[in-house]
C-alpha cells in the first residue's frame, strides 16, 4: 500500500491548495488507514488464538 494513497505528492506540491490546507485530510485518511489496519491485525491473531496456533 502507497503511503501517499489518498494525498499524491504532487497534490501536496501543487499551487490549487496549499499543502497546509491538504494536512488534516491528510493526516485523518492515514489515520483511518493505520486504524483499519490495526483492527484486522487484531482480528487476525484472535482468529488464531482461538485455534491454537
């Protein structure tokens, strides 16, 4: 996965919005990412917990 998924670089470097502007968004889908990515790790390992793997 793309750090930059959501929010391209040159989105970031063009002169329509500042990037300042662009940050929260930003930060919020990384964080939203991160988020998402956390809950699946978490379901992954209950999962084989459960089994006793």
């Amino acid at each position: 996965m793309s750090f930059f998924r959501f929010v391209s670089i040159p989105t970031l470097l063009s002169g329509s919005e500042s990037a300042l502007e662009l940050l929260p968004d930003f930060i919020s889908n990384r964080a939203a990412v991160l988020l998402s990515l956390q809950t699946n790790l978490a379901r992954e390992l209950d999962f084989y917990y459960r089994r006793g793997i």
